[in-house]
C-alpha cells in the first residue's frame, strides 16, 4: 500500500512540473508577442509624427 501512495506521489509531482513548464513557455510566449506589438506600434507612432513635422 506504501509502494502506491509513494508512485502515486511521484506520478502527481512529475505531471505538476510538466504542467509548471508548460505554463511558464505559454506565458513568455504571450509577453513576446506583447512586446512585439509595443514595439511595432511605437514604430508606427514615431513614423507618423514625424511624418506631420
């Protein structure tokens, strides 16, 4: 009974860290999209005002 509650145990701890792993990647990929699209648009809002002076 020991031996299952032990695996059982592990099982648990391995799909959380999967799942910490997975979230982090899903995350940072979510901030560089975001970054990307301030950059871009910041870009385009400097073009613009310097295409009115």
């Amino acid at each position: 009974m020991d031996y299952i509650i032990t695996i059982i145990l592990i099982i648990v701890f391995l799909i959380n860290i999967i799942v910490s792993i997975w979230s982090t990647k899903k995350n940072l990929k979510e901030e560089r999209l975001k970054s990307v699209a301030i950059y871009r648009l910041s870009k385009e809002i400097k073009r613009h005002n310097d295409a009115k002076c």
